[in-house]
C-alpha cells in the first residue's frame, strides 16, 4: 500500500513537471511570436536556465549513485533511491538537457552561424556531456533492475566528469580563446 501511494505520488510530481514544462514551452512560444526581436536574449535565458538545471542533475545523480551502492537490494532505502534516482533523470534531466540542445543549437545558428573554433569545440564537449548523460541513464536503468556491478569509488570519479566538462565549457564561452 505503501510503495502504491509513493508511486502514485511520484506520477503526480511527473505530471506536474511535464504541465509545467509545456505551459512554459507555450508562454515561451507566445513570447517568440508577439516580440521576435527579443528572442535571442529570452533564447539565451532559457538555455542558461536549461544549462543549469541539466548540469545540477548531472552532479546529483552519481552522488545518489555513491550512497545507492551500500543500500541492500530491496530494501527501502535502495527502494527510495530507485524512486529518487528515476524522478531526477525523467523529471529534471532529460527536459534540461532537450532544452539546452534545442536553444543551444537555435542559438549557435543565429549568434554565431555555427562558427568560431571554441563554438565547435564546446559542442564536442556538450556532445561529450550527452554520453555521459547516456551513461547515467543507463545506470538508472541497472540500479533499478538492482543489476548495478560498480563500486561507490566508480560512481565518486564519474561524478567529477559532469564538473570538468563543465569547467571547460564555462571557459570556451566566456573567454573564446580561439
């Protein structure tokens, strides 16, 4: 009964995340529509935002990773952490990261139309981030089969990858050495 009424709660929550994303989608939309001339800024906005809610996710997944590890199979707390671990990827970081890459690449085409040697290798690390994503989500996938095969050690590295990526992201956009 209990496991009925979190699962149940956790469909709602998704919901209410996928009502919200719409409902932003369409006054983002109407926004585009009624002032074109102000959509780049409000196209940046949105993904600066989308950047960073992708990235916290990014960094919070393998930490539930790291403590998921030690829980006993079918036990509540690995019970939880499955519950956690999915709401995070289905609610947070997958609309984020289709966010970043939809007004991302809206953005590279009408700021910069694709050029600039740190744009393209931005991309690369941001096509380099999504792998890592992929990765993440295949973890998902396996600790909620309670197959997951690596060690806490495993998920504390991987949990830095999100961050380097990200440094160096940060500075190809802000400095554009090249």
């Amino acid at each position: 009964m209990a496991m009925d009424a979190r699962e149940n709660s956790g469909a709602h929550a998704l919901k209410r995340a996928a009502v919200s994303v719409v409902i932003a989608a369409a006054l983002i939309g109407l926004l585009f529509w009624l002032w074109p001339v102000s959509l780049y800024p409000w196209a940046k906005a949105v993904h600066v935002i989308a950047v960073i809610s992708w990235m916290a996710g990014m960094l919070y997944l393998p930490r539930l990773f790291v403590y998921h590890v030690d829980a006993e199979k079918g036990s509540v707390q690995s019970e939880t952490f499955k519950t956690m671990e999915r709401r995070l990827l289905r609610g947070i970081i997958n609309p984020a990261m289709v966010l970043t890459w939809a007004f991302g690449l809206w953005l590279a085409w009408n700021g910069f139309a694709f050029q600039g040697g740190w744009l393209h290798a931005k991309i690369a690390l941001v096509i380099a981030m999504s792998a890592v994503h992929g990765y993440l989500s295949g973890a998902v996938r396996k600790f909620a089969a309670d197959r997951n095969e690596k060690s806490a050690r495993h998920w504390r590295v991987v949990n830095e990858i999100p961050t380097l990526l990200m440094i160096v992201i940060v500075i190809l956009v802000i400095v554009k050495p090249f």
